[in-house]
C-alpha cells in the first residue's frame, strides 16, 4: 500500500502559468489562482502522481467523493497538473446566485440527477472531451455513505463516458478534506490545526478489452468496478490501512432510511 509516486514537493507553490499551459477560460484561470491564494495559506499538500494526469487531449478524471469541501482539492490538484477541470456538478449549485454565475464561466457542466435529463449532461461531458478537455467525474455520484468513508458502489455514467469516446480513465485517490468538513455535513470548515490534503494519480483504468464489446449493462457494470477498484487503492495507500473486503452499496442503505 505504500508503493506509491514520488511527492513533488513543490508543485503546488509554482506560478500557475509555469505547470499550466492548457487554453481555458479566463474565468476558470482566475478561479484556480484565487483558490491557490485561499487554500495555501491554510493547508498542506500532499500531492502525488501529478506525472501520470496527461497533458493533452480528452481525458477523465475519477474521484473519491469525501467531503462538501473535496472539489475544491481535486480542482487545485488537477489544475495545478496541468490541466483545467471540467466538473460534472449538481445542477441545484448553479442555481446559486454568484457560484453559478462562476460555475457557467468556467466551463463546468450541471447534472440534474435522478431525472431523465442526467443524459444531457453524459452528452455535455463527451462533447468535452472530444474538444480535448478534462472532465472530472464522481463516479459514486454524491459523497460516500460507507462509515468509514471507504468510495462505496460507483455508477457507470464514467463507464459510459469512457467506452463512447475512447478517452483514457484517470484515477485520482483524495484524503484529508474530511478534516475540514465531514462526509455529507455542511458546517462551518474546521482549519486549525492545519489541515493536510492528499491527492494521488494512478496509471490509467485498464479498459482496451472493454472497449472492443458492445456498451451492455454487463459491460458498464465491470468497467465501474475497474474504475472504483483503481480509486480505492490510492485511497487505501494514502490511508495505510486495507479497504474493506466488500463495497459499501448505498441501495439497501436508502431503502432503510425510508422505513
């Protein structure tokens, strides 16, 4: 578990323009630096693997969800890796006056979940990375319910994205933003002791042989386990501590909250 990339210690205190070269938006650029002035100040970054994220071209990047806080790691990790994060986001944040003012600018695609119109945002996110952009995916698609916030069954909307543009799976594993806010808690953020944020990219989901067979469920399904297998190793190596044998599936959980 601790075979694990080489921390590059100073990469989160470079200039933005000297890691960052991919075009994007002026918004997303100013909203990345102002990020960087916010967080660094008031955290420590443990930031690996940053080698493996590629440079160029459609990609998407998958996540352990922790934390109300998390996107804003992910998003000055893969930022500051060189590439602009496209999120796949709910669709009630951009609503907000202000965040979805920012969030419209920066080139980040909403999501109405559980609503026949979640495929337009599968249809959004392909079309960005066929443009050549990175899009980040949630793949369990809200913040982990397993206890012990291990990433629990993931949905297949990443599968689909991936076999339908042939675009490389990335798998980033986070830890350390639960410190700041808890799991699925909205409080106020807990900073001091300072907080340290560790990010890690691995080699690229292992997906060739799926990609030759028709998009089935069964075909969804295995390449989610892939991709939510890839997660939680750099979750477990962050950790130091083995991941649970079983995933933790969130359906027989939500069927007892409505009793």
């Amino acid at each position: 578990m601790n075979d694990r990339p080489a921390r590059v210690p100073d990469a989160a205190w470079r200039p933005l323009s000297r890691v960052n070269s991919e075009p994007g938006e002026r918004a997303i650029v100013a909203t990345v630096t102002f990020l960087n002035a916010v967080l660094r100040p008031v955290t420590t970054r443990d930031w690996r693997g940053q080698e493996l994220l590629p440079q160029r071209g459609g990609i998407v990047v998958v996540a352990n969800h922790i934390s109300n806080v998390d996107w804003l790691a992910i998003g000055q990790y893969v930022g500051y890796s060189g590439r602009w994060p496209r999120f796949l986001a709910k669709a009630s944040i951009f609503g907000v006056p202000v965040a979805g003012t920012v969030l419209r600018a920066c080139g980040q695609i909403p999501v109405q979940r559980r609503s026949v119109a979640a495929k337009d945002a599968l249809g959004a996110a392909v079309a960005a990375i066929e443009q050549g952009r990175a899009v980040v995916v949630y793949p369990e698609g809200t913040i982990t319910l397993d206890p012990d916030l291990w990433p629990m069954r993931g949905h297949t909307g990443a599968a689909r994205i991936a076999l339908q543009t042939g675009a490389p799976v990335i798998p980033v594993g986070q830890w350390g933003a639960q410190d700041i806010m808890y799991g699925k808690q909205i409080t106020l953020p807990r900073l001091l002791p300072r907080k340290t944020l560790r990010l890690v990219t691995g080699p690229p989901v292992p997906l060739d042989d799926l990609r030759r067979l028709p998009m089935t469920a069964a075909v969804l399904t295995e390449a989610t386990e892939r991709i939510m297998a890839a997660i939680t190793a750099l979750v477990a190596g962050l950790r130091g501590v083995e991941p649970p044998v079983e995933r933790f599936d969130p359906r027989p959980a939500r069927r007892e909250a409505d009793r």
